[in-house]
C-alpha cells in the first residue's frame, strides 16, 4: 500500500497509512471535552494531528517513538496544514512500514556501515590504533550503542542510527582525501574519524523522541569522547601490560577536542595538526550538506524552484532538482 | 650540487647556490656608499640579503623574478637571519635549478594537470557544458594564461601554476566526493569547479613578485569569472547558433558569484544550490590545508615540535610528522 | 469620498473603500464551508481581511496585485486589527483611488524623475560618459522597465516606481555634494548614482506582490547590473566603432560592485576611490532615512510618541513631530 | 621660495624650508654623543629628523608646536625616508609659511566659517532655539577656543580649526539636505549639527601635538556636550527668566548622545529621531570623506595608482585623480 | 489562606487569590458581545486571564498596577495555561497579600536596605565624597523616588525598590571584595556603586507596568546619572562655598559612564581606572546572578531539571536545586 | 642594598643589582665578534640587556630561569631603555633577594594560600565533596606540582606560586559571595573554585620562562582538569568502594568545563548551573583585576596619569593613585 510522506500531503487529503508518533498530548477544550493533541513524523518531516472526543484510554494506548496507524483527513487551520483524525491505534505489522521512510537505518544498512568500520580500522598499520580499535570494536555493548546512537537532536543525522552513517560515511571520504595530502598521518586521521562524534552516544538520549541527557548538557560530547578514549586506553593496557604511546593519545585526543573547529562552535582548542585540520573540513562538509538536502527534502512549500527561508542559514534553498 | 632550502639555512652558513630574486632596492648608507637590500626567495620562505659595496651596474644585471646565483654567508642581525653576499649574478644554467624547490610546476606537472582537467571536462554527459568547456580548452591564448596564473599573491597556492593545480586538484576530489550525495548534478558541480576562480588570470599579475592588478582590485575574481563565462558562452552560442539554456547559465553564474561561501569573504551571494554549497566546502578544504601545510613547511622556528606562532590563523600548528 | 489608510484603521470600523490586493487564498472551515482569507494593501500597510461563505467565483474575479473595492468592518481578533468583509469587487472606477495613497509614481511624478535624470546625464562634460548615458536612455524598453521597476522587496523603495525615484535622488544628492571634496570626478560619480542599482529591474519580479527572480536570488543585482553595463558599452563601441576607455570601464564596474560599502552586506569589493566611497555613503543615507521614515508612517501603535519596537533596526522610533 | 611637503621628499634631497616641530627628544648614542631626534610635520604627513652631536642649547631652543626652519638632506635608513639635519632654528619670519601647508584654517578661512555657522544660527525660526544659539555665539571666551579647536587627534580634521570647518560643513550640508526628507524639523538638525561635536572643545588638549585631556579620556566629548549644553540652557533661562521647553532640551541631547549612529561606536543611545538618523549619517559621510582624502594626499608610495595598504580601513586606496 | 504563585498553576484548578494586575483590555466577540482580556502578575511570572461576558463597568472597576481578587479557574488553550475568570474584583484587604510575593520590597527590606547604604555612605573617610553623599541622603524627594525605583523593565530588580536592592547589595559586595586588591580607593569605588545606577530613578517611569520614560529613551540612565550628579556637586559648593575637586568629580563620572564595561552596552567610555574596573565586574556579577535566578523561578516547563530555552542567554538553565 | 625595579629604571642608571634571567641568546656582530643578548626580568617587567665582547663561557655560566647579579649601565637605544652590562654572574647569596620582587611566592605566603585552601577543603558538609578534597590533598606530589605552578604564561598570575595563590583568592571570595544568593550550594561552588583550573598544572611547563607543555596546546587545561578529576574520582572510589554520585560528578565537570564563560573563550559549554555562573564571573574578576594591575604596575611610560596604551584591551589605564 502506497504511503504520503508528510512532505507531500495536500489539502483535503483522506489518510489510512502510518507514522511515528513523535509526541502526545491530552487536552481539554472550553467545553470540557477532551481531545488528543499529537505529532506525527517520518523522514520527511512533521505535522500535528488531533483526535477529537478522546478519551484517557487513547492516550495511554500509544506510545512515544512507537509507530502508529492513523485515519483521516488533512486540513489547512490557519494557514498550517494539520490532520483530523477519526482513528489512531498502534502499529500491529511491522510489515507494513519501510524502515527508509522513517529515517532509520535498517539492519542492512547498519550492518554495512558497520562493515565499512570494522575494514578500515582492521586494516590500520599502526599497532597500537589497529589495536585501540579492537577495544572498541570488541565491545557488544558499545555496537549495540552505536547501532541506535543518533548524531544530532535536530538537523544532520538525527535519527536512530545516524552517527553510524557520519562516521562510517567520514572514514570513507578521510582514506579518499587523506592520501592526497603532503605530512597526513592517514592511520591517525581514520582512528580520528571513528573516535571524534563517539560521545554522543552518551550526549543524546535514544528513543523516539531525541533529547539530550543531563550529562549532555552539563559535559558536552566532546568531552565524553576523551574520557570513552580514556576508558578504551586504560583497558588496552591493561590487556596488553604495555603503555599506550602517550605523544598518540594527545594526538588522539586533539583530533576530538579540535574537530569542531572554532572555538565557538564549542572546540576547546583549535585544530593545530594537519590531520585535526583535514578531519575538521571534511565532518563541517559532510555535516552541512547532509543537513541542507535535509532542509530541501522536509520543505513544504508549493514554490517548485525554491524552499522556504531558513532562517539557520540566512538563506532560501534551490530545490528543483 | 645539494642545496640548502630558505627554511633550513642556519647562522654562519657559506652559501653557494641559486634563489629566485624576489626584490631588489639600491641603498646609501650614513658614509655615502652604495649596497644593495634584496630579498631572495624559493618555495620554503624569503630571506633578506645585502650586498655592501655594491654599484649601479650591480643592480642592473639582475631583475625582479628571475633565478640568480649567489655566494656569501649568513648572519643573524637584530635577531632575524640575512645573508650578507659576496657576489651574485643572474642563473646562466637552468638545469642548476630544480623547479620543484621553487614552488612552480615544471612542464610534467602542468601537462598532467592540464591533461587531467581534459579528461574530466572531455567527459561531461550534459552536451552544454561539455561544448562549453571545449571553448575554453581550444582557446590557446587562455591556456598559455592558464598555465602561468598564481592562484594568491600570498598563502596557498601563490606561485605560477597555482591555478592549475588548485583546478585540477579541485575537479577530482569533486568527481569523487559529488557522486556520494543525493540530488548532486555532478557535471554541473565539475563545470563550476573548472570556472570558480578562472578570474584569477586577470586579477593577479603574472611575474616574478606576485601583486594584484588595476582590475584586480577595482572589480575582484568573482566578478571578473562572470563576465569571461559570459564571453565564453557567446563564442558558443556564435558557434553553434543555439542559446545558451539560460537557467543552466545561472546555475554557473551562481557558483562562480557563491564560492566563497559568506559574504563577508567577497561573495556577492550565497551557496544556495546543493552544488555550490559542496563546491565552496571542497575549495576551501584545498585551500586551508594547503595554506596550512604551507606554514609549516617554511616556518623558521628552532622548535621541533610547533611552529611560530600564526597570527593570520590564531594559533601554532604541530609540525612533527 | 474620503479614505482611511490602513495605519488610521480603528476598530469597529465599517469600510467602503479601495486597497490593493496584496494575496488571496481559499479556505476550508471545521464545518466544510469555504471562506477568502486576503491580504489588502495601501502605502501604509497590511491587513488581514475575511470573506466569510464565498465560493469559488468570490475567489476567481479578483487577482493579486489588482485594486479591490470592499465593504466590511473592523474588529480586533487575539491582538490584531482585521477586516470582516461583506463584499468585494475589483476596482471599475479608476478615478476612484488616488496613486499617492498606494506608494506609486503617478504619471507626473515619474516624468519628473526620469527628466531629471535625463538632464543631469546629457549635461556630463565627460564625452564617453555622456554617451553612454544616451545608450540607456534611448532604449525604450529599458525606460519602460526603468519606470516600474522596485528598489526593494520590502522597506524603503518597494513599489513600482521606488527605483526611479532613489535613483534621481541620489543624482541629485550627488549633485549637490560631490563638488564640495577634493578629487572627486563628478561626471564619474553621476554616472555611478545611475549606473548602482540598475540591475534591479532583473532582480525583482514586477507586478502586484514583490519577489524576487531566480536570476536575482541567483546572481544578485550587482553582479547584473555590471553585465547590464557590458552590454550598453558593447552597443556603445558598435554605434562608435571606437573602444570604451578600459580605465574608465574599469572605475564604473567599481562603483557598482562597492557600492553597498562592506563586504557582509554583499559588495565583492569595498569601495576603493573616494567616487565609490561617496556613493556608498549618499546612497545609504537615503535608503535609511527612506526606510525609517516608511517605519514611522506604517506605525500602528496608539502611542503617540513612539513606534513599536522595530527588530530590524533594534530600537523604537520617535514619531511625534 | 617653494617648499616640498613630506609625502612629496624623495631620497638624496637637500632641504631649506619650514615645518612644524611636532616632537623633540635628546638621546645619547653608544659612544656617549648626544643627537636630536625629532618629528617634523606638515599637512601631508610626519618625518623622522636627526641633529647628530647637538648640545642641551639646541635641544632648548626649539618647541614642540612652534614652525622650525631647517637645512638638511634626506636620506633612507631600513626602508625609511629620514633628515639629517645640519641645522634647525625657530621660524623669525612668518610669512615663509603658508597656513595652508600646515592644515591650520588662515584667519580668513576661519573667519568664512564661523561667519557661515553664525549665520545658519541666525536665521533659525525657532525661537528657543535661535536664543540659545544666541548664548553661545555672544560668548568671546567659547568663540576663542572653537576657533583653535581640533576635531580629532589623528584622521579627519585633526588641526586647529578642525572642529570649526567640520561644524560649518555639516550645518551646510545639512541645511541642503534636510528639507528633502519628510516629517525633518531642520531647525533642531540645525542647531544638533552646531552642537554634536563642541564637547571636543575640551576633549583634546590644543596645542602643536594634539593628545586627549584627562577629562577626554574618563568623561568623553558626548557627555561633556550634553554638560556644555545643560550650562548654555541655564544661562539662557537665567537671561530670560523662562524655563527652556524640556522635550525640545531632551531632543538636543539626543542629537548630541546618538550622534555615532552606534553604540560600539561610543554612542550610549542609538539614532532614534528622524533628525538625529539624518544627523549620523552627514557626520559619517564627511568624517569618511575627509578621513580617506587625508589618506590619499599623506601617501608616501611611488606607486602612481595607489596608496599603501590603510590597515584602519582595511584596503589601498586609488589615487590616480 | 495559602495562595499559588503564577509558575506552580496547573491545569484544571479553582482560583481564589490575590494577583498584581499587569494589564487590561476590554473586546469585542465575533457575535458582538465584550470580554476582558487581562494579564495578571506575581514575581513569578504573568498569566492571561479572560472575563467573558464582561461589561464597561468592569473594566473601569480595576487599574493597571493595583492588586485584584480573583475567582476563577485555569484551563489549557492552545497549548498555554490561562485563567477563565468567573469574578474579578480590587483587593480591599492588604493584608491579603505578602508583599514579598510579589517582588516588592516590604517596608522593612527597603528600611534595611537604605540604612545599609546610609552605613556606608556615612562612614566614607573621604570628607568631599561623605559631604556628597549627605546631599543625596538629606534630599527627601529624592530618598521617595529611590525607594519606588526599578532597577530595570524586564530581567533582574525589574519591580520597585529594585534599584534600592541592587544599590545595596553592590555597594556591600565592593565593602567586601575592594580592600582584597592593590590600588583601590574604596572610598571612591563605594560612592560609584551608589551612583552608579541613579538614572534610573528617571528612565524608567514607576507604577504598575514598568515602561521607559521618554528621557529614558532619548538620553538614558548613564547620562541622565551625570546629570544628577552635576546638580548635587552644585548643591554642595552653594552649600559649602568651596569647589569640589575636579578631579574626584572626572573620577565619580567615569564611574557613571564605564558602569556597562562596554561599548556595544551602552558605555561611551571604556572602564580606565581600577576602581572602574571593579564596580563594572561586581555590578555584572551581580545582575547576571539576579537575572538567572529570576529566568529559574518563573520557568513552567514540568522538567524537574532544565528550564525553558531562554533566547536571551542562548541555553536551557539547571534548576534541579 | 636597594634595588631598582625594572620599571623604574631611568636612561643614564648604573646597575650593581640582581634580576631573574629570562632569556639568552650569544650573537656574532658585522665585525665577527660575539656578544650576548639577554632578558633580566623582575616583576614589574623585563628589559634587554647586551655584554659586548662575550666569549663561550660567559654564555655558559648562566642559565635561564636563574638569578644573576649584573654590573652595568642603562641607555636608550632607538627609543628603547636596554642595559649594557659589564658583568653578569649567576647570584650566589640568595639573601639577595627579596622574593616579592619577583612576583614568587616565598614559602610563607605559599603556606598560607594553601593553609586557607586546607581549611576551606576540610570544612565542607558535604561528605563526598570533602572526601574528595582529601585525595588531592594527601597526594604529596600532587601539592609540590601546585605550590610552584602558574596561572597563565603572560598576564595575570603568570609565575610560581600564581596558581595557588589565584585558587585561594577565589575559593575566599566565593565563600564571602556565594551565601548571598539563593540556591547556591556553596560546598559544590568551593569544590568547583579549587579544581577549575589544576588542569594548569599540565598545561604549563614550570620553570623560568614559562611555555605551555605539548599536552597544554594539544589538549588544554579544561579537558585536562575534567582528566585529574576523573583519576581522583577513581581513587576514592577505590579507598571507600562507593561510587562517587553520579551527578554530583557532572556538577563538578560542569564546573571545569564551562568556567571560561563563553564558547569563544575555550569552555565547550556554557555556564547552566547556579554555580557555573558564579563561579565563571568570580574568576573573571580576578583575572581581570589582577591583570589590569600587572599592566598598570609594569607600565614604563614617563606619564603620571596614564600607562601606554594597551593593545589586549583598547584603551590607556589610569595610574595615579
């Protein structure tokens, strides 16, 4: 059965097809009644969605980040297209809803992006990173983290799954650009790539909604990331009896702490080794066109050349492709 | 004969080998005598150097640009290293020199270069852009330019042959990154990435000591970029009595006029097409880690480990590899 | 009859007057009826306006940009003025509305503009300016483009006519004050004021709602308006068969690529002869004084002293006088 | 007998003409000697000048401020054009000077001025406002100092009588100006274009080389302005026994407190009256012009197209008139 | 009887309490009928509240500023908690209300604090400053105005006897930290602190809902404090008979003038002196301190941890205590 | 025997003194003889000295960071004060000095800064916050490395002792401050002022001239901190086998990690506990204060009133006390 995405509902439009129920609320109105306010959401945006006459048990039937199934009607209310519903129950056959819709990262996917992962850091010539990444790499906890970790709340990558892709995406294009450089260290630039967004999976709270956690707030992924590393380390030697080489862990280190590259985007210290540079440029690019293609394909106007004005970027988007 | 680099010179080192002459200025000192203060330069940095006792025919057997052969010694005064000469005259031996120590491109590298840009535009599936390119490549007058022209008076890419380098360096990582992104139209991304600085030609005077021309400065590369693709298109569209598509040449316009990517670095608009936001990440990319890599390789400092301090970037850079 | 402008409108008004119909859209209610949601218009402002139970022949018989004749009545809705219709009708008597009162040029007021322009350029000493001066003033659908062609979008100058108008202002200004500092070309600087913003006729779409062309948020009206000169000094050298003095060329694509007077708000170049910085700064004294002037006129607050906080500019205007 | 000014010394010159002294020191060499090291000026710029084995006598014969005969020849020392003097004498004779060489207005030009401001004053038909003009302009003591007043220490009008030509420009400028814009009082601009700038009066220290006071540094010329003004309104309410109308006094202040147009530019309030947005913007345009054609003719380049690069404005300057 | 603040209101609750009336307005429905639209006010924060079926005898009964007695009950609309009033009445019996619900000092706060500062004023050893002080502290009207003055219209003190807190609490924290560094004229630093805000007592106009005064926003509260300051120093000297030091008077303005630490808020002078420095330091700390505290108490969201996203400090705030 | 301080030194003054060696560099001259080219240094600044005729040994005999006593003669060279020396040698009688001259802490002061951080540790109520304080301070190792390290490289605090003596000024002022707002928890606050800066200890390599350690540029005193944090955690963890809370830990890297108060400063994230605040807006007021006071206190200038101007922070400082 074919499905509307949320980019492409019109006025007026009957719906009999699922979403992700991003938020639920029960309200009551001037008369007393009560009626569900909700947010529906796939890949391609979000739209809110009311219930009228509801009761308790229809709210509590559903569920945040659950897929739903819903019935309706589209209408525009104040110049914003909502939905009507006349029923919403939870999804039944996970059959019924392609993975791609949703933003998420199928199991195929991330098993690729995975694979991508697991060659480059297997095939590493420095001994100790060949090894750090074994540490990692080893860890059933840390995949199954990985495997679900969001790369943002909002914007580039935010969807269960998406730091799987940026990183596996970054390590591709670091071994394509690294080489063509005079001085990369390209091993440490890989081990870089893999290790600079890892504290997000202590940062962003995973689920349907995306949050971020109180140790995100307070601490900052980037921050998380080096004592992850520290962590990684400490158990290599342990494992080993040998030390890591201390000059590589600051290095390491630098490749996290910089990789935002000003101080005000929230890096602590300014990209100085080659590779923090490089690392630095290719995540920027990676994070800003991954994110306007994200504002084209979300964008609901009807003008065929061009979305809305962003106002995060200062600018409108071309959009006909 | 081994020869010893600008950025490796030590204090109270005989010299006997060949610089490019990058200024020249006759002097009087407080006794009334005459010498000569000249800079001397290769790709590494630029070293000053006097001749004492020096008369007029002295400084006319040598010009600005050139390659000149030199003996003397060096000396640190008020803390910076000089050179004080005992004789130089102009390169009489060109094989005495190694173009590659002088930061220009000898004929091989141009040629593949110059081969590699063919190729890609050769190439091109859109009929437009690929006649369009044509008209470029078969203008012999702008290839004789093309390959002489400084992509910067300082910083990356300053030396004849820059431009070709940076162009071509630019069109491949553009064929291979391009592709990896949804809705990119990777001809038209190659197209700009062949134009985007092509103003450069006629904003940079060609010669020994690199400076902006009358042009240069009263209009800017950007500019100038448009108005050559608009006489490259009425040559085409003389030729092939066809119009030029006119949104295509918008499209081209835009990524000349964006890729810079903010305004407050001279452009006039910005990226606001999926192309020309890659296109202003890749040439940035190439354009801070040449500039970095740059840094590092003439830096002067004693220290093994950073360079000086950078003010133009705010920070040392590591320079151990 | 007498009109009440937008900005005198109080509520629990009844109306029976014309404005300009700004935008029109069909609406659907909770309870399936249609309704117009508009926009009407004059110089001082806009408002919202409703036509409750139309259908769509209501919709169809007026068009955006038309004067539209209304009755109806006022009435505060959550904090805002807006108009309850009860009919609506395009305009038949065109005696009706008086130009003034929808920022337009009439006739007259145009004809003055564009014969001051007219006298100031034929009275250039300089011969190539001069000439060139008559290249645009002899192309007759330039002048027709020239006479309804905006200054702006939005602020100070939007409406047809607004460029024509800034345009013989600033001559004028110039006029006046260039004589009075040392060095400066006068003939120069005219041409200049001329020359500025003539790429707007192609930057901004005419007709009832301003916006802006692809080619305007693609290349921008500096970038244009220096392609328009192209094209006038090739006429001018066919017509002559003499060449345009290239320094002379040179300093005119100067004045137009600076004249916005820093980088961040969009000039290539920053202005660089004292011709550009003069310009720069006339031309900016009128579009600010211009704009806030159109501010305190489209104020709607009933505080007699001051406008509301206007976020623009990030301060409150004094509009008593 | 012609004399060269500064900007237009070359090396190898013997000189015999006037300047004016704007520093003097006495230092002694490594082999105990003492020599003069003194700064010579002009209205084109600063020179270095040295008195080699002079005694305490010529150290006290000349002062700082006072117009210096000199004989000498030029000379460069590490890139720069220096004298070295054979003798310097305090000026007997004074007509060898032309006011004009040395940037003071002559008497005449002063006079010109003030007569211009006296009668702008003179013919303002507010009453309140012409009788304060009045206590100022019947003040001998306030008419000294304005006459010697300078309006900067560096930059635009940073001579004797700076601050009178700046004030009667402005006033004139402003008089043709005003009347061109909409809801202007342009008596009130008139009399805030006399007053924006008075509290230099006291802000810079008159004299040959031109500092800030004490009461310049801590308080600042727009807060004493708005002091001198409270004492010329007290005045005249004591004259007139009638209280000076308090929206008109609060306007004046404000003329006087937003004149900068910004607060980063030492203004505590921003523009927000029509008269003082009008105000600003002359200001600006007249410090800006007469700043950058200062620029121009204090340039010492051989360059014949452009001035050096103006680090406090960011770019060269084009001085080919 | 127990009373719930603003920011502890949930939905669904009967009401039967005092609050401040922030603001009111009387409309009109769409079927012609009157309602009150209110806003009503504790420290907390503010809450609409509406009055249906309302007639203008309601609206008359109640005054901006004064405290209500309210029956009613709250209901979520649109997604915001508001109040549907069924009786609104003028509070009659003050005692009903805790004044520190309010963010009013009570008598006795505003006691405390004034003694404070009489404390200190008093005991300055510097007999010109202690003589100064004596002059403010014995002016009567003046003494009323400061104990109704706020300190601000929004963020911190923003409630009168704001200022008269923050006066205090400055001038006891510079007691404390002044005498810990080098250099520091406490005695100078304290009579700053008391100074240092004064012209609020003009620029904002007391009463129910803080507005700017039209002086506040022509001059300001930095100017209109040197004001204040030059009318006490003349009481003084016409008191005294002697002149107060001119010195000390440049000093007690700089403080005035340099308080906001910065140009771009609102300082036309830098803060040179140390005594300058520290008042601008402990007066930031303190405001800041103040107004984040103020941004946690009145948050709504039902996170027991985070605050709201608050624009103005660019973060969400900890408020888990 | 008295001594001069650098900053009081005069043009012409015999030397028979003792300074703290900065630097050391031997040079040869045109003449191809040797001399030495020094920094002496107290803390009121640092001036050059030369020792004509030096060989190898007098080279060798000092060292850098060392005391050395010096014979010989001030002189101004180039308008510079510089010393020419006709001895040097290594200091002997270490009475010579007087430690305060310095800027070290001698061991008493040393002793008491640390006995107030003791007392401040060893009072907190909080169990796992005093524990904590207790790892650090039993580490016998940990308190020699904070006794002689610094608190900046330049500027304020920067010399032995500058850390500690830095840590207790503030760990004192927020005990005086911190009670006087609400929901301070004042053990978390003081925890905070004595760790927010350890990470110094690292980041900056003792000795005489201060430089920062590889570690220092690569990673930074904040991240650094949050590591010595993590390793104390670890230990007390492993003394009482109970997990260190987990929230009080993120208060504490909070803590470290946002105290620079702004993303441009270096901190990753912004203040967002009351305690973050306060704690960031105290250091900054003593970093600040004491730095203001180092430039006034090294100021060379002849002028009474007003230092140099200040580069670092836009403006002269006032000195007279």
């Amino acid at each position: 059965m074919s499905r509307t995405p949320v980019n492409r509902l019109v006025d007026g439009q009957s719906l009999d097809q699922p979403f992700r129920l991003a938020d639920k609320q029960i309200r009551v109105n001037r008369q007393g009644g009560k009626y569900l306010l909700l947010k529906l959401a796939d890949r391609t945006g979000t739209i809110v969605a009311m219930l009228w006459n509801a009761d308790d048990s229809d709210y509590e039937k559903i569920d945040r980040g659950d897929y739903v199934h819903v019935l309706g009607r589209t209408q525009v209310h104040q110049g914003t297209l909502q939905i009507i519903l006349t029923g919403i129950d939870p999804l039944t056959d996970k059959d019924e809803i392609d993975p791609a819709d949703f933003d998420s990262f199928d199991a195929g996917a991330a098993d690729a992006a995975l694979g991508s992962i697991q060659n480059i850091l297997g095939s590493l010539n420095n001994d100790s990173l060949r090894q750090l990444g074994e540490v990692f790499l080893r860890d059933e906890s840390f995949l199954q983290q990985l495997r679900v970790a969001s790369a943002a709340v909002t914007n580039h990558h935010a969807y269960p799954g998406g730091l799987l892709r940026h990183t596996a995406d970054l390590m591709e294009m670091c071994q394509a650009i690294g080489p063509r450089y005079d001085r990369v260290d390209v091993d440490l630039l890989l081990m870089g790539a893999f290790l600079h967004d890892l504290g997000k999976i202590h940062e962003i709270s995973p689920g349907g909604e995306l949050s971020y956690t109180d140790r995100g707030q307070l601490v900052g992924h980037i921050v998380i990331g080096v004592q992850m590393l520290g962590t990684a380390i400490a158990k290599l030697e342990a494992d080993t009896g040998q030390p890591f080489p201390s000059e590589l862990r600051m290095q390491l280190e630098h490749l996290i702490v910089s990789h935002h590259g000003q101080l005000e985007f929230g890096s602590p210290r300014l990209p100085a080794t080659i590779e923090a540079v490089l690392l630095h440029h290719v995540d920027n690019l990676d994070a800003k066109l991954t994110s306007y293609l994200s504002m084209i394909e979300s964008d609901l106007t009807n003008n065929e050349n061009w979305t809305n004005y962003q106002p995060s970027i200062g600018r409108k988007l071309w959009k006909k492709s």
